[in-house]
C-alpha cells in the first residue's frame, strides 16, 4: 500500500474527469477544446496524477491543475 493515496471523490462544483463533457472540462485550467478531448479520449483516470498521459500536460501543469482543486476522480 502507497504512503500517499491518490485523490479520489468530487465535491460539489467539482468537474469529473471521467464523467464531464468537454465543456466542463474546460473550466479546468489549462484544459481547452483539443485536451478536452483527448481526456475523453484516455478516460478512465484512477487519479488527477494521471493527467500526465494528456498530450501538452506534464507534471508541472498537472500540479498546478489539482491546486486549482476544480478538477477530480470518481
């Protein structure tokens, strides 16, 4: 079992990454019509970590993306 367990469960005005349309993903920062699409494209995610696979979004924007805190798992 990991120290760190991922984050997992939304909250209320959260967007689900493995749920959400193209338009609600996109009021996650740094995601647009094309990362938009390639999250539906690659879901399911286990976790935000997992964003990482998205083209253009690596660790440094996925960081910056789970402090935003809009996006989640679930």
């Amino acid at each position: 079992k990991s120290e760190k367990e991922p984050e997992t469960g939304c909250k209320k005005g959260q967007v689900d990454i493995n749920r959400s349309g193209p338009k609600e993903l996109q009021t996650i920062k740094y995601v647009g019509e094309v990362r938009a699409k390639y999250i539906i494209e690659l879901r399911p995610f286990k976790s935000i970590e997992e964003l990482e696979k998205v083209k253009g979004l690596g660790p440094k924007l996925v960081a910056e993306i789970m402090e935003q805190g809009v996006a989640c798992v679930s």
